[in-house]
C-alpha cells in the first residue's frame, strides 16, 4: 500500500535535553506506536496511512534508534519506557493513550502501562518481546561482549538478510526497506546502541527471565484491556510464546495471523488496522480472551 501521503518526521527535545524523532497525523483519539530493536517509526508508515483518518498518531523513534539521540546509559525496557514518558510530556501527550508496541516496543508499550496505568487507555502487543526466553540466533549471538559488535559493523548485504528473517513474505524485502536499514546501521552510535540494549534483553542462552519476571508481575498488578497478536510464522520470536502470554494477561484478547512473520503491523497491514478499530471501541476489552 502507497505511504506516500505521510506527514515529515519532526523533532522534539525532551526535559532531559535528549531529541526524540517522531511523526504525527491524523485526528480523533490518540494512538502511539512503539517499534523493536534495531528499527524506527517507519515500521508504522503503513498504520499510520490507515488509521490517521479515524485517530490522531504518533510514531517515536526510541531512544538510540532511527532519528532520536542515545540514552546517556544503556538502553533497557524500564529506560526506554520512562523515555516514552518523557515524550508523551514532551509533546503534550496527556490524555490516555491506545497504545501499539512492536517487538521490543511490545515490551516497552506494557512497561509504560504499568508504570503509568493512568496514561494507557489500550495496548496492542504485537509479536511482543517478554513472554519467552526463546529468540532467534542473530540477537543472542550479538551479546557476546567481543564479537556483537563485529557482526552488527554494516557490510554488504546484512541488512537484506536480517529483513528476510523479519518477513515471511520476501516480497516486502524491497530495495528502500534495504536501504534504510543499512542508513540505520550506519549512524555513528548504532552498534552501541544496539548491542547494550541486546546485552539488556538477553545473553547469548536467549532472553534474560529476570526483566521479564519483573514486567509480567508489575504488568499483572496494572492490568488494562490489552490485545496480543502475533505472527505465525515469527522467526524471531516465535507464536509458541502467545501461550505465555495467555497465561500471564489472562483478561488479554489474542489474535494469530497465519503465513506472518515477525511484523504483522506492515505484512498484514490492512488485516492488522482493522483488527485495531474492531478492539479499540469495544465497551469491556477486558471482558475475555478470542
């Protein structure tokens, strides 16, 4: 689908003096759109094209990834969700928020909600980081201290192969998806930036339990009404983990889209955003599962 019609991304400079990058478009109820590691606010192009006409997006860069300045210490999913903070304040974000986290952002949107619960109307977790140990070999081996940076160093042709273990279809390997992750390997921060925050996640074993205990039980103690879908066929995290989910937000509601990889936002998109509009005006999200 065209993303042609799309606002330019702007800047904002937080309390703290850090830039964040983000776009905003549309009206009605606000949405915020949060991304995974080693990405940016253009993994939501295609949400936002469809849902700017019935709600008001924005779409952030983290902290150290796309356009927004690094952390002054290593990223992790409590720093990255007191970052969401700073900007929601940053930019007037007030009133509660449906919220969408891809990934690690999946992480970041529950870890907002639960520090926050008053700020978070909704959340939608796709393919979300946080609810299994298991992740694909290329983010557990990039923690190793002495060689994660020499792999993430660009050279030709990583960037198309990391896409095409994103996607299931590899049609959407285009050139310019190409060639904006290689801009993004390329900034002078982003092998930093990228490997602490792996580092933070997980181990070269898989994903670190201890965060994760600690988010599931502060998320269970805040709960909001919460969609989870995931891809069925994520390569990167694979849809085994959506059980786990069920189990630690029993009030979520959950949807599987078959022949999906690791992004259902983009490869299902049209599917994904009307999934979004039929969840968010229900009176008792909170009512049960599907």
């Amino acid at each position: 689908m065209s993303t042609s019609g799309l606002e330019p991304a702007r800047h904002v400079t937080l309390a703290h003096g850090i830039r964040a990058r983000y776009r905003v478009q549309g009206s009605g109820a606000p949405v915020l759109l949060l991304h995974g590691i080693g990405c940016s606010l253009e993994d939501f192009d295609e949400q936002v094209a469809l849902l700017s006409p019935r709600y008001r997006c924005w779409a952030v860069d983290l902290a150290g990834f796309g356009g927004s300045d690094p952390l002054p210490v290593p990223g992790s999913v409590p720093r990255l969700a007191a970052f969401v903070a700073a900007f929601c304040d940053a930019v007037g974000l007030r009133e509660p928020l449906h919220v969408v986290g891809n990934s690690l952002g999946g992480a970041v949107a529950l870890q907002f909600a639960a520090d926050a619960p008053e700020r978070v109307r909704s959340l939608v977790l796709a393919d979300p980081a946080g609810f299994g140990r298991r992740v694909t070999a290329a983010l557990r081996v990039i923690t190793v201290p002495w060689l994660g940076p020499r792999l993430l160093a660009p050279r030709p042709g990583a960037s198309r192969r990391t896409l095409r273990g994103v996607f299931h279809d590899a049609a959407l390997v285009t050139a310019d998806r190409v060639e904006r992750a290689d801009a993004l390997s390329r900034r002078p921060h982003g092998v930093r930036v990228m490997h602490e925050t792996a580092r933070s996640l997980g181990t070269v074993l898989g994903v670190r339990s201890r965060w994760r205990r600690d988010l599931l039980r502060a998320a269970a103690r805040h709960p909001v009404p919460t969609l989870v879908v995931w891809g069925g066929e994520d390569r990167v995290l694979p849809v085994e983990q959506l059980d786990a989910a069920r189990t630690a937000l029993p009030h979520a509601r959950t949807h599987v889209f078959p022949g999906t990889g690791h992004m259902p936002q983009i490869e299902r998109a049209e599917e994904f955003a009307a999934l979004l509009a039929e969840f968010w005006p229900e009176p008792n999200p909170l009512g049960g599962r599907r």
